[in-house]
C-alpha cells in the first residue's frame, strides 16, 4: 500500500491539547481537594470547589478519546489495525 503524506489537523490538534489541559486539570483541583480535606477536615468551600471542579473538568477524559478516534481514522486508519499496534509495542 502506497502512501501519501499524512495531513496535520491543526484544529484538531489544538483541541486535542486542550483536551489533555481540562485532564490535567481534573486531577490537580482533584488533588487539592484531598489535600484540603486531609489538611483541614475539609472547609466551608470544598463543596463548592468540587462542584467548579466536575462541572468544567469532569467529562474532558471523553472528549480526549473522540478526538483521538477522529485523528485515527484521519490519519492513521490507511496504515490499518495492525501497524497500529505494532507501532505501540
């Protein structure tokens, strides 16, 4: 199978790198979380914070493998299922 050169999505990879953002976000405003139920016993604005942190943080892990199935199937999908995984191991 010849191949062509593979287009860069830079849309796609801009989203894609805010995706990665929220997740790293979810897991630090996680953290401070524990941290400060660990420290204080928790405060009068954790339940807020918790909030904040599942409204805008919480569902960035989906959107992260939708656009990673898009690129995929974008650019990766002609080399097929196999060399895929070859190239991962």
């Amino acid at each position: 199978m010849v191949e062509g050169p593979r287009p860069y999505l830079h849309d796609l990879h801009a989203f894609r790198g805010v995706a990665i953002l929220a997740i790293v976000m979810a897991h630090a405003a996680g953290l401070v979380l524990i941290q400060n139920a660990r420290a204080a016993g928790g405060t009068q604005f954790a339940p807020t914070v918790k909030a904040i942190n599942e409204v805008l943080w919480h569902d960035s892990t989906v959107f992260f493998a939708l656009i990673s199935g898009l690129l995929f199937s974008a650019v990766l999908a002609p080399r097929g299922w196999r060399a895929f995984f070859r190239g991962k191991a």
